[in-house]
C-alpha cells in the first residue's frame, strides 16, 4: 500500500476514479499499478480524508441550520425559526416538507386550525399525511376565497385538502377574499353566515399563512383583483407596501397599511391575527425577504418555516 508520502499518488487515482468515472481497472492501467492496488489506495483516499462520500437523499427530511435559525429567532422575536435545505431540491420543497412537520405536530395539541392561501401554504398542506385526529380540530378560513390562490390543480381549495388530511371537515367561507367594492367588503362582514365564520376563524388557536413580498408570486394577484384606480393605487404606494399576509398590506417596519386595500379584504383583521396563539408563517426564496421581513416586523408571526437562502437575506437585510 502506498505510504502516507504517495499522496499524489492517492489524489491521482481518487481524481480518475470519482470524478472522471474511470473503473478500478482503467485506473490501473493509467497508472501502471495492479487492479488490486488500486483497490487499497481508494480505501486509502477514503481513511486520509483526501475522498468524502456524502449520501443526499432527496427524499430524506431537511436539513436545518441552527446558527442562523438562532439569529433569525434573536432578530425578529421569534418563538421558533426552522431553517432548511435540502440537496437538489427547491428551497419551496425543503419548506413544504418542514412545515408540513410542524403542522402535523401542532395539529393534535390544538382544537381549531385556521389557514390562508398561496403556493407555499399548498405545498405545505400537500406534504402532510393523512391523519385521523381524534377529536378532530376545527379548520377554518382566515380569509375568503381567491381561485388563483388557494386551489390545487384538482379544484380543492386549501382549506378542504388541509381538513381532509386531519380527519376533519372543512368549515368555509363563501365569499371573496379580495373585492373591488370597500361597501362590499362591510356589508358582506355584517352577514351574519360570514361573520360568524369570520369570528370563529379569529379565535383559533394555530393559524398557518403564507408571507408575500410587493410584486413577486401572490402579491400582485390580490392588488389586481382590487381593481384601485388611479388614486388609489397612487394612495396605496405612497404607504411604501414591502409585504403581505392573509390579504394585508405592511410597510418595511411591519406597520399595516390604510385605504384604500385594507377595505377590500375580506379576512380576519390584522388586529385578529396578532392575538391568535400561534401563526406559523411559511415562504420560500430569497427574493421575498423584503416583503417577509416587513411581515415579521409586525409581529404577527411566531413560528417561521423558511429555506436558508432566504434566511440569509433576512439576516442581510436592515
């Protein structure tokens, strides 16, 4: 066997074994050494430390980072931050798997769920297993219907797929989420079938919503579907919007914004949300740090699941 003096030895045959894909005897043949010496400087490679083999299974949970889950907590004051990636996969991905985790550990310690919309709340909510909670928790709205927003591709809404998945049934809100009309937005909260909803919704005790950021993914869905005119769309950047939650707009310091978008949504209100017991927020992607970053600044939010890449930015950010 080669002596702890060959390493370029040992570096030349690990070079044309693992990373130019040549067989063992290949190796040999290029280096003018016995197939079976070979063999024990590979092994050599791997004792040295001069070759690691790492197993990354996709399908494997994420992997978190605990340093930055521990600034994103001590920055933000936060009760809890899961930080995570996965290799080869997505930051969404890695996120939907970890918050499915903590959804599914929540869920049997509470008696009423309340969830909002967007892509990464969906992907979260198709990760989880099916359940048969006993008694099953409540699973409520915290905002009205959006179809580009809370639908699978199968037509389930969120709300339903999420009940069904804890053995549960689906208490819903059939109205809008968004509405061009503010006299709409107040005389469908004075019915008293959606109020009550609506009212229930506010009093549950785990709330999981997806965090937007001006501009990017759900975002401009919402402004659109207010329709605001020239004015008013003039009023609503003039409050510098960052980010959003359940339909609300906030600035960069998390201070919610006035008319005219906060009298086009229907949801429970900004000042509902902040005394719900718990609101697991969920979003993927380093472009959307400036708007989760205003979000988080609000304080609505207590539990964070979001992909290190986007923790980072986070961190960056003023």
């Amino acid at each position: 066997m080669p002596a702890p003096r060959d390493t370029a030895l040992v570096v030349r045959a690990a070079r044309l074994y693992y990373e130019q894909g040549r067989s063992q005897t290949e190796v040999a043949q290029e280096l003018g050494l016995s197939r079976s010496n070979v063999s024990r400087i590979l092994t050599q490679a791997r004792d040295r430390g001069i070759v690691e083999i790492s197993i990354h299974d996709p399908d494997g949970p994420p992997r978190h980072h605990p340093a930055v889950e521990a600034a994103l907590k001590a920055r933000f004051s936060l009760r809890e931050a899961h930080v995570v990636s996965a290799p080869r996969t997505p930051g969404l991905e890695a996120v939907a798997r970890q918050g499915a985790v903590v959804i599914a550990a929540r869920a049997a310690q509470v008696r009423s769920i309340g969830v909002s919309w967007g892509q990464t709340v969906q992907r979260v909510v198709e990760q989880l297993e099916t359940v048969r909670l006993r008694p099953a928790p409540r699973v409520l709205p915290l905002v009205g219907g959006h179809s580009a927003l809370d639908q699978f591709e199968s037509g389930e809404s969120v709300l339903r797929v999420l009940a069904s998945r804890l053995g549960a049934r689906a208490e819903m809100l059939y109205a809008p989420a968004v509405l061009e009309s503010a006299t709409t937005v107040s005389t469908l909260r004075g019915e008293s079938s959606i109020a009550a909803v609506l009212e229930a919704a506010a009093q549950v005790e785990l709330a999981v919503v997806g965090l937007g950021s001006m501009g990017m993914h759900s975002s401009p869905h919402i402004v659109e579907q207010m329709a605001l005119s020239e004015q008013e769309q003039a009023a609503f950047l003039a409050q510098r919007p960052v980010g959003d939650v359940c339909g609300w707009f906030v600035d960069a310091h998390g201070v919610p914004l006035g008319a005219p978008t906060d009298q086009r949504v229907l949801a429970v209100t900004f000042s509902q949300l902040l005394r719900i017991p718990e609101v697991v927020g969920v979003a993927a992607g380093a472009e959307k740090a400036p708007g989760v970053a205003g979000v988080l600044r609000s304080g609505a939010i207590a539990s964070l699941v979001v992909d290190v890449d986007l923790a980072k930015e986070l961190l960056a950010s003023t």
